[in-house]
C-alpha cells in the first residue's frame, strides 16, 4: 500500500462521513416536521415506542454488516434521542412565543 | 393535515433511515481496509486522536443543521468508536489462525 492509498481511503472517509451528516441532518428536519404535524393534530408528538420498535426491526432486517445489530441498534438509538432532544427544543421555542 | 401525510413523513423517515444504515456499514468496510492497510504497513492501526480531530472539525464546518455541533460530534463519536470495536474484533480474529 502506498501513501496515497491510505489518503485515498482517509478521502472516502471524510466523504461518507459527509454524507452520513447530510442525511442526519436530513433525518432531523423530517423528525421535525413529523412533531408538528402530530401537534397540528393534537396527538402527542414524543416518544413513541411502537414506533420505536418498528423503526428498528426495519432496520435490523436491512442490516448486511460489518457491523452487527446490537452495534447498529446503539448507533440508532443514540440517533432517534437526538431527534427527541430537536423535539424538546422546539417545544420550549414554542412556549416562548 | 391528513393521516396520509404523517404516512408519507414516516416513509420518509423509514426511507432516510435505511440510507443512513447503508453509509455507516459502507464506513465500516472502509474502516476495516484503512486498518488492513495499515497494518500491512506495521503502523499502529488503533486509535488516532489527532485524524479524529481532523475528521471531526471538517464535520462541524460542514453542519448547517438543524442538529446542533454539540450532538452531532455526539453521534459521530459513537459511530467512531464502532469503527474501532470493529477493527478489535478483525484483530482477535486474526490471533486465531
């Protein structure tokens, strides 16, 4: 392997780093646009742990690896609270107004 | 709104998370031959603080939201730290045979 090799990968990394960025980011505005709707509609817009569940089953049967479930399931977990904490704080925005 | 419109945000949501999966499988694999490579070079193919740090910074120049810096370093950090589970279990693997 050669230099370049290695800054090559390191390239494609920093590239699908962005990417996965674009698409959190993505995923956020969805989350929030998701909360208002229910709100629109006097539904509770937190957490929803069918939903939840269903979500990560999707997940899990579309999961080829390397990383196994229990890794991927941590790394949506983590992803989904983030969208719950967008949620909280446009709720607090709210009450502001 | 409609029910069909929460419906449709949903399968947005469904769709974004199936893409996201992808991405961070791709990573994964990326990881692992960035790891290789190293390795058949006799570098340290461990934890790198400083092409964290790059990684990390090129991130944040590029979050135009609507998550905040804070949470997505967040998340990054936690899909980082699978890369490198990933790369200790290739390596119990390899003590193996």
């Amino acid at each position: 392997m050669s230099r370049t090799e290695l800054e090559q990968l390191r390239e494609e990394l920093d590239g699908v780093n962005l990417e996965i960025l674009e698409l959190i980011n993505k995923r956020g505005e969805l989350v929030k646009q998701t909360a208002q709707a229910k709100e629109n509609h006097g539904a509770d817009k937190k957490y929803d742990p069918v939903r939840e569940r269903d979500m990560l089953e999707r997940i899990k049967k579309n999961n080829e690896g390397p990383f196994k479930n229990a890794t991927i399931i941590h790394l949506f977990k983590e992803i989904f609270k983030a969208g719950l904490e967008l949620q909280e704080k446009d709720h607090s925005n709210d009450l502001l107004v």
